[in-house]
C-alpha cells in the first residue's frame, strides 16, 4: 500500500523496490523488524509470458535461498534447468564442459523469467505484516543523526519523514541514496555493450547453456522454458549501434557466424536492448546507518551471471545479521551488527569480483600469446577435471562460509521457534 503524509518509524527502510530490494523485505518477514520498502516506479501488471522478456540466471545457492523463503516452488515451474555449460573460444581449439553430475548437482543453475520472479516476491511482500510499502515514491533527502538516519519522501504530491534505525540502499548501479551519502564509486568502463534478446534456434538446448568467447566478447545462449535461449552478446561499443539497427535476418546471420551452429540454425529473434557494460564498485559498501546492496555496491559485467546471485548472497547475510540482532532487542543498525556483515562478505565479494573482471580482461584479449594461453587452459580443464572444478565452484559462488538461507535453512533458529512457540502456548 502507499501511504501518504505523517510521520513513521521503522527499524529498517528499504530504498529500491525491484528483485534485490524485494528480497530483503521477503527474507525478513518472519522477524521482529518493522520495515519500509520506498521504490520510484509503480509495479508493472505484466503477467503473460512474453518472447522478449527478460530472464535470470540463478545459481543453487539462490535457489536454496528462495526454497527457505518459501517461494521456490513458485517459481520452479517457469525455470529452465542449466545441466551443462559449453565453454569455447571462438577461432580456438580450446574447449571445456562443465556437468552439474560432476558435482552431484540436480543443475549448475536455473534460468527464470525476471516477470516471475518480480510477480512471486511482490505477492509476498504485498501481503507482508510487518512491512509498510510506499509506491511510487521517492526519496529527497537523506540524514544520519547518529542513533537513526530519517528520510525525506514525496509520494503521490505528498511529503513525509521516515525514521529508522537502518536503511539499505537496493536502488540501482546509479544510486541516488549513494550519491546523497557522499559516496563515490569506482567505474571501470569495458568499452562494450551487452546486447539481450531471446532468440529461436532449430535444435534444442536440452539444458546446455553456452558460453563463448568471441572477438568481441562474451557470448552466452542460456536455455529458456519453452525451447528458446536467452542471449546475451558482448559486443565492442563502437559496433552496436550498427548491430542493433540490423534487419532480423542480417542480426541473426551475424550472430550464426560468432556463435556457430551448436545450436543448429537460429530461426528468429526477439525485440533487442542493449546497455553500456562495466565494474562500478562503491568505494564504501556502508556509510554509517546505510548498507549499499544489490547493484549499488557492485555492477558486474554479466559474463558468467554473477551480479544477481552475487546480491542475494548480500542480502541473505544482511538478513541474518539484523534478523538475529533484533531478536536479542539489540539494534539492527549498531556499528558491531554491520561490521559482523561486511566482513563476512568481503572475501566472497572480492572473489567473485576479481572472477568476473579476469575473465572479461583475460577472454577480451586477442594478441596471439594470450589466445594460445587461454585456449591450452580450457583444454587443460577438458581434461583435468579439478581444474574445471574448481571454475565451476567459482562460478557457483562455493567456497565461502554460506548464510543459513544460502544453506537452505529459515533464519529463525531452534530455540527462538520453542521460545514462540511457548508464548503462543501461553495466549492460548
């Protein structure tokens, strides 16, 4: 619901209402937090399938984050189950598969429509008691006081001041929350552009997904429900205009030639989008009462779909940490609980960071040396499957200590489950 005018106090105000933002809200349902989500655009009504709709890689332990908020089963039915990933250098000889049996896995990860996802965990949260929802809003000022931070927020031509003792900044690589904060980002501009759309190909996935490294860049086919791929083509910036502008028929002929015919013929593509790639990194991922999360603390190149499941690991490790410290009274924003936060995630953020940016720097590479190297690596991945197992186990984000949502589990331990339930007992 939006609410208009007055003044409210919250132990948790979330500023950004899309995936990352929703999560948080959702993961901490079941707590003693009271929480506002504030996000500037009303929801979307779209519910039918779309060919051209946007689509997410989610990795097992997303999925095992989803399964303890309860919505995997929601979502499972319209997920496309990656069983194999194909890795190739396009021009090379070097080649490596990656197989979720090889690690006792049912899929290295599944592909879901972001309409799902969006439509499942805004049922949820629309029906959430301990979370009040201002839609479409915006924030206009933002202030630290030490003890809580207060915002300023127009919602339907109407001001009004939030109060709360946390606030998580989930609005985007180009946060204004962040901004406002004074907190300058890091930005490493790769010189490419990414271009999505879903494409029709004349032989099936079977739950193959492709990566392949091209002159360009990375190339990724991802298996869709439905017999279709999910492609995401990175293209040198100065070429994607031209790209873009193609008739279907020419696109689909330039794109036949950087990816091969794994697939057999590609028989059609969808309507095209395209965005400039690069790092952004918040030189801070805190500044006082405020966290960044999602895509305003980092901004990856989507090469190996790290971004997303990279931030759900964030907010799986938020929740818990905050979960945790107000079921003792304690304070969710308190200088300790977000400590304890950040360093649990620094190693796993610096990995996947470093991850992502080696393989776009190293795969973008085509001076003669460089290819000859990368291309014995895959071959030496083909054939020694440690060394590809270890790839996989970056690429899955394993490795790291794992929040209990990220291993499955509520966050509501055992003995605070007995503790409610005795005073439930006690009411009657």
């Amino acid at each position: 619901m939006t609410v208009q005018g007055g003044e409210s106090d919250f132990d948790l105000i979330i500023v950004g209402g899309g995936l990352v933002g929703m999560s948080l809200a959702h993961a901490l349902a079941g707590s003693r937090l009271r929480m506002a989500l504030v996000e500037a655009v009303a929801p979307s009504i779209a519910t039918d399938p779309d060919y051209d709709e946007r689509s997410t890689a989610l990795s097992p332990s997303t999925r095992r984050i989803f399964q303890a908020l309860g919505c995997w089963e929601a979502v499972e039915g319209a997920s496309a189950a990656i069983r194999e990933i194909h890795v190739s250098d396009q021009g090379g000889f070097g080649m490596t598969r990656m197989k979720a049996a090889d690690e006792g896995l049912e899929a290295l990860g599944y592909v879901v429509p972001n309409r799902v996802l969006g439509r499942v965990l805004g049922e949820r949260i629309a029906d959430q008691s301990n979370l009040t929802i201002y839609r479409p809003a915006e924030v206009e000022r933002l202030e630290d006081h030490g003890d809580h931070v207060s915002l300023r927020v127009r919602a339907d031509g109407e001001g009004m001041t939030l109060r709360a003792r946390l606030a998580a900044a989930a609005d985007g690589s180009r946060s204004a929350l962040r901004a406002q904060l004074g907190v300058a980002a890091r930005e490493t501009d790769y010189g490419q552009t990414g271009i999505t759309a879903t494409v029709t190909t004349s032989l099936p996935s079977d739950g193959r997904a492709f990566e392949r490294f091209t002159r360009t860049g990375p190339l990724a086919m991802l298996p869709l429900p439905g017999g279709h791929c999910s492609l995401v083509w990175t293209v040198r910036s100065d070429t994607a205009e031209h790209l873009l502008a193609l008739p279907d028929d020419a696109f689909l002929a330039e794109l036949q030639q950087a990816f091969g015919f794994r697939l057999g013929r590609l028989l059609r593509v969808g309507r095209r989008a395209a965005w400039p790639l690069s790092l952004v990194r918040s030189r801070q991922r805190r500044q006082g009462r405020t966290v960044m999360v999602g895509n305003a603390a980092n901004t990856l190149h989507p090469v190996a779909g790290q971004g997303f499941n990279l931030a759900l690991r964030d907010v799986a490790e938020l929740a818990e940490q905050v979960h945790d410290a107000t079921a003792t009274g304690g304070d969710p924003g308190a200088d300790q609980v977000l400590k304890r936060y950040l360093a649990a995630r620094a190693p796993d953020d610096r990995r996947v960071v470093t991850f992502t940016d080696s393989l776009v720097r190293l795969f973008s590479n085509r001076l003669p040396g460089v290819r000859l190297g990368r291309n014995l690596g895959l071959v030496a991945m083909e054939l020694f499957p440690a060394s590809r197992r270890w790839l996989m186990r970056q690429a899955m984000g394993r490795g790291v200590r794992p929040s209990r949502l990220a291993r499955g589990l509520p966050l509501q331990s055992i003995p605070e489950q007995r503790a409610a339930d005795n005073r439930s007992a006690a009411n009657g």
